[in-house]
C-alpha cells in the first residue's frame, strides 16, 4: 500500500479521547474568541465558530438539527462562494451537509474527521428541488451515483456531475476533494491528466456526496494540515488498489505503538470555554 495511503489511513482510525465526542458534541455554542484551528481535521477543535445560514444563494442546508453546520469562517465563506458558482453554472439548489459542531471536536457518529471547521459535505444531487422546509431538509436521502462493484459511476452520474466536482477542486483554498474511487475512475477516465484531478481523492462511502477540506486558515499556527497529496492525476495504480481484494476487505485499523493519540492539549480549554 502506498505510504501516504497509509498515512491518511492512520490519520482516519478512531481515535481514544481523553473527553469523550458526547462532551463535544453536548457544547451548543461556539467558545468565544477570534476564529482559531486547532490541531488536524481527525484530532481538533476550534474557537470561534461561525454557523452556515440555514439556506442562501444556491444551497439549502439539510439535517440543521444535528448543530453541525458550524466552520471557520473560511469555510463559510468557502461554501457560500461555492454555492454561488454553482447557481451561476446554472445548477440547482445544493444541499449542504455536515460541517462541523459548534466547538469541533470529535462527533458521536458518522465522521472520523470534520473536527476542526475546515471539512463539508455536499451532496452530489443536482435534480431541481423546490425551496423546502428545514423540517423537510431534515430527511433527504440521495441514491447513489456508483455501480453495485464500484468500478465506474451508474447512469445518475453526468457531466452536470463532474462539473460540480471540478468546480470545488478548483476553488482557491481547498485542499482536497473526496469522492468514491468508482466516481474518481470515471473522472480519471473523462479528464485524465487535466491538473484538477490532482486534489480529487478516491475513498469508500462517498457515493452520494463529496467531502471538500480547505486548507489550514491564517491565524491558526496551530492548525495540523494532512501530508501533502502525492504529484499527479492520481489516475494510476493507487486507484487501481481500491479494487484489490486487499481493499475490498474491512478498512484496516494500523495503530502506532504507544498510548493513542489524544486531543492537543488546547482543546480542553476550548471545550470548557463558557
Ligand atoms: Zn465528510
């Protein structure tokens, strides 16, 4: 398996917290203080959150009850932008998912990362969508976009599609865009070698949405970026691994030697901010 793979997988385990992702996620309200990251999007927080508007310009925000539409204020801007130039492409509304909770931290379910206020998911979903209740938008269930063997995407996925993907990866800040390998393979098979492909990620799940990470904001010396994604498209034999058995199996969970990694000190004054 590649090293940087590796990397990233280490980086994705769960990891033991010394407060538990039910204190994080209990904190209702961001921690005072100007915006500040701390730490890396699997192991952080962050002060000074600011809330992603229910709806605006080109996007609906759905499951607001979960309290984890909170970012940087990059990231809200970032999202905002992107949503925008979306409409401007003349697509519908896009419905937003989780950012992170109010003070980041882990979260009791769903994601391993989004703990810093610098991930969002946004749905691949570009049918047209009245504008909804945010009751209505605690429901959304959006089907698939990759064949049933993810070697490729199924008859949903159009150029609409890869566009919109296109779109968030060429955006200034970010730092990587996931999407499912099956959708990255069709990509690499449409695009191969067009510099954008660079910070598109292949992972598991992400089918019916991508997960865009920007990068760490100025005024966060403390923030931890991932390493550097590997040179190129990324339409090579790394891609070709996702199809391996090896692959195929439960995600394995590498574990370095010694107690696991906790939250950086830091947090700990973050989560107990009043
Ligand atoms: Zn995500």
């Amino acid at each position: 398996m590649k090293r940087w793979l590796l990397a990233l997988l280490v980086l994705l385990a769960p990891a033991a917290q010394a407060q538990p992702a039910s204190a994080w996620a209990q904190a209702a309200t961001p921690a005072p203080g100007p915006a500040r990251v701390i730490g890396a999007t699997t192991l952080g927080c962050l002060a000074g959150a600011v809330p992603l508007p229910p709806e605006g310009p080109g996007y609906q925000a759905v499951r607001i009850s979960r309290n984890r539409h909170w970012g940087h204020p990059d990231l809200i801007r970032f999202t905002r932008d992107l949503a925008q130039r979306s409409r401007a492409m003349g697509n519908p509304d896009l419905w937003i998912g989780d950012l992170a909770q109010p003070r980041g931290g882990p979260m009791p379910s769903l994601h391993a990362s989004h703990q810093t206020g610098l991930d969002v998911d946004i749905w691949l979903d570009l049918t047209p969508k009245p504008a909804m209740s945010r009751a209505q938008r605690e429901e959304i269930d959006v089907p698939s976009l990759v064949l049933p063997d993810q070697s490729g995407v199924n008859a949903r996925f159009t150029p609409a599609h890869a566009r919109l993907i296109r779109l968030a990866a060429e955006q200034s800040g970010v730092h990587l865009v996931l999407v499912n390998h099956g959708i990255k393979r069709s990509l690499c098979e449409m695009h191969r070698g067009e510099a954008w492909l660079h910070r598109v990620r292949p992972w598991r799940g992400h089918d019916s949405h991508m997960h865009i990470r920007i990068r760490c904001p100025q005024g966060s010396p403390d923030c931890r970026e991932a390493n550097p994604i590997p040179p190129g498209d990324g339409c090579d034999a790394s891609l070709e691994w996702w199809l391996s058995e090896e692959a195929r199996r439960p995600p394995p969970r590498p574990r370095p030697p010694g107690p696991p990694p906790s939250l950086p000190a830091a947090c700990t004054a973050i989560l107990r901010a009043p």
